[in-house]
C-alpha cells in the first residue's frame, strides 16, 4: 500500500496526466534577500528530535542558508549535550530538567523544533509562540481533547504574530501524495466514498524501569508506552494515516466506534491493537487499522475508493485522465521537504501554519482512542464543542507542568477495560 517509487517510476506507472501546484525551489530574489544564517535550537534531544534538527540543517543547505545550532534542551542533560556535541554547543547552551523549554527559548534562537513526549506539545508550544518563535512541532501535538484545543489557540496567536508553525506530518510535504491529491480534487477519482488507513507494525521500542528510578524519569524515558505521554499508538504514529485520510477527504469525520485490545505488551499502559470506523458523513466510512505486535503481517498505507477509480494515497492511482499543473518538490525526503516550506514562507513573508490542522487530525486519533477504550461512541462535537460530554474536559495525568513540580504519580500499568473505563 505504500510503495517506494522514485518519480520516474512513479509517473510511468500512473494511468493519470500531470502533477501538482508548484512548490518550486528558491526563488533567486529570496536567495539574495534572505538572511545567510539561521538560528535553530531543539526541545527533546532523542533520535526523532536529533534527526529534526538534522532535516531543518539540510533544507537550509537546499535554500543556500546556513544554519546555526544555539542549544538544545532535553529533561536529561546528557541527552541534550550528546545533541549540542555534534554542533560544538557549550555545555551552557546544552539544557536540562524539566523546564529545560523555557531556558531554549529565551536565546536568541529564531526557529524551536519541538520533538519531546506529545504530553508536553501544548505547554512548549504556547511557550514558544510567546516568545515570537517560528515552530517545528512533530506529530502527534496532543494527548488529550483539552491539549489538542490548545494548540489551536496558540495557533491562531502564531497567526497573529506572522509565525510559521509547520507539523510533522511530511506526507503533506511528499510528491507522490501531493501529486494523488491533486488529481482527487480535479476529479480523477470521482467522488471518495470509503477506504481504509493501516499501520500494522511493530512495538518499536520499550524500557524497562531502573532501581531507584523516579516516575518521573521512568515516565520520560519510557513515554512511548504510556497514554499519558505518547497518546497510545493510534496517536502517536497512526495519526500520519488518519491525518491523510482527514487530508484527502476535505473534512472532519462526525463519530468514531472501535475497539482494540491488548494481549502482549510488557510495558506501559497501553493496547496491542485499534480497529475503529469513521463515519465522515454522507455515507462515507473509513475503516482505520494499526497494531503493535511482532510475529505479524505488517502493512502501512491508505487507500481510498471513489466512484469512478482508486488510489493507494502515496502510489498508484487507476482513475480518469484529468489534466493538473505539475508539482516540484525540492527533496524526496518529506521530513526535510517539511522543514524548507517552513523556511521559505518565512523568507518570503507567507508563514504556514499547520496548528490547527495537526490538532484537529490529533483529534481524530484520539477520538478512535477513547471510543476503543470506553466502548462507547464519540463525536467530533464531545471533543470540540459539546462542554457536557464527559470526553470534553478529558485531561491525561500528570500533565506537563506536574513534572516542574516535583515527582509524579506512576499510572498504573494496565490497559482500559471496555464499559468500565
């Protein structure tokens, strides 16, 4: 479902014409009038957050800036120094704890990449934007309904301020899907009425508790496994399928019903496994599936059914010829290609924003989520508007300003149980 192709390939198997809206590379007059350095700094100094920072040096390199590491901040200071080693940072610009965030921030970075535990998304972010940064957010922003609110008020206060907020949802920023979605909207599908969104993989890491170790460090350093830091696995790396879904369709889905289960993870508090419908209206349901089990089939992808073809999101499309302008791209990688949109809208005065786009796909996730959970039905209106649903002013504990405080309580490491949770 989710073919490697290079573009050649691509466009030669497609049965389709065209490509997409022109990302184009650099302009010569943004190259002459941009800046020649860029200050970056990072919160969350682990592999996702390093490999960011990596992603944002390399497309300054595609714009021809340069790019200059200020600091890093990480809970762990060893983390945030093996960081700042490779950019010969001083051990003063490497920072650590918990309210490492406000010390990044308050250098005279220009662009804060944010790649800690989801948990902590909507307090860095808020902070960031105060203090007038361009933001990096990685997916997913939020653990919670009230988190994934806040990140679009903060949103709408980067928009005031002219700030690019760019997400890590790179399938956004890749050809073969930019190229697949301009050909739906031009018709070459006709009109979606169902598909299917999968991440079927594996658990890609876990930790186990040290002696003597506070919650508060085993929480940070085993986040993945726990709801109330990574959102469980339909947030934190299904989200990139559901957000395309989101993306593709045009709109919002208005209930979600799943259930999933758990039967072999060591870790956490967590389920193995989601299945869930989305039902977007109009007689339109997507089926969305993810797991994390070892010794199993494993697929990642989404397709899409219409009423005159179908599509595999970053693949082939069987459809209608339809004639659309050609799409360039600056890199193949959409990790990186994610972070040379965020710098050129920025250099040519037209900041993007994605925060209220990645919030409202986090949703979407989370809606799967907690309907799994309680075995209850949800809709978008309990998360988003309905203040007398019980799912509305649904917090995760602790939060991220409990960790500033002091030690945490340990969230008993069991899963929800269906009608009782």
């Amino acid at each position: 479902m989710n073919p490697k192709m290079n573009r050649r390939k691509f466009l030669g198997n497609t049965t389709l014409l065209g490509a997409s809206i022109a990302a184009g590379s650099v302009f010569a007059a943004d190259r002459a009038s941009a800046p020649r350095k860029v200050k970056v700094a990072l919160i969350g100094c682990g592999g996702r957050g390093t490999g960011a920072l990596s992603n944002f040096i390399d497309a300054c390199k595609i714009l021809g800036l340069e790019a200059e590491v200020v600091a890093t901040g990480d809970a762990f200071q060893i983390n945030a120094e093996n960081a700042g080693k490779k950019y010969a940072l001083p051990s003063e610009k490497c920072f650590s704890g918990y309210d490492n965030y406000q010390k990044v921030i308050a250098t005279d970075c220009e662009y804060v990449l944010m790649a800690t535990p989801p948990a902590f998304r909507p307090l860095h972010f808020a902070a960031a934007v105060a203090a007038g940064k361009h933001c990096f957010i990685e997916k997913p922003v939020a653990v919670d309904p009230c988190g994934a609110r806040s990140i679009i008020a903060t949103g709408e206060i980067a928009n005031t301020k002219k700030l690019a907020v760019v997400a890590g949802t790179q399938r956004r920023h890749m050809l073969a899907y930019l190229r697949n979605k301009a050909l739906i909207d031009a018709g070459a599908i006709g009109t979606i009425k169902g598909g299917v969104v999968q991440w079927d993989g594996t658990v890609p890491w876990t930790k186990t508790r040290n002696a003597d170790e506070s919650n508060a460090s085993y929480l940070t350093r085993n986040w993945l496994n726990f709801t109330e830091l990574s959102g469980d696995h339909i947030v934190e790396q299904h989200i990139h399928n559901l957000d395309v879904a989101v993306w593709f369709l045009g709109r919002l889905p208005v209930t979600a019903i799943g259930y999933g289960g758990r039967a072999r993870r060591k870790t956490g508090n967590m389920f193995d496994f989601f299945s869930v419908d989305y039902d977007f209206g109009n007689d339109v349901h997507i089926h969305s599936q993810c797991r994390q089990m070892s010794g199993t089939y494993q697929r990642i992808g989404e397709v899409f059914t219409g009423t005159d073809g179908t599509c595999f999101a970053g693949g082939k499309l069987s459809g209608k010829k339809v004639e659309i302008p050609e799409i360039k791209v600056d890199s193949d990688n959409g990790q990186v290609q994610e972070h040379v949109d965020m710098i050129r809208s920025v250099i040519t005065g037209k900041p993007l924003n994605d925060a209220k786009s990645v919030a409202e796909s986090t949703l979407v996730a989370i809606m799967g989520r907690i309907s799994a959970y309680t075995g209850e039905i949800v809709r978008w209106s309990d998360l988003m508007s309905n203040e007398q649903s019980p799912f509305y002013q649904l917090t995760c504990k602790p939060t991220a300003a409990d960790f500033e405080i002091g030690e945490v309580i340990l969230p008993e490491e069991v899963p929800p149980t269906p009608g009782k949770a």
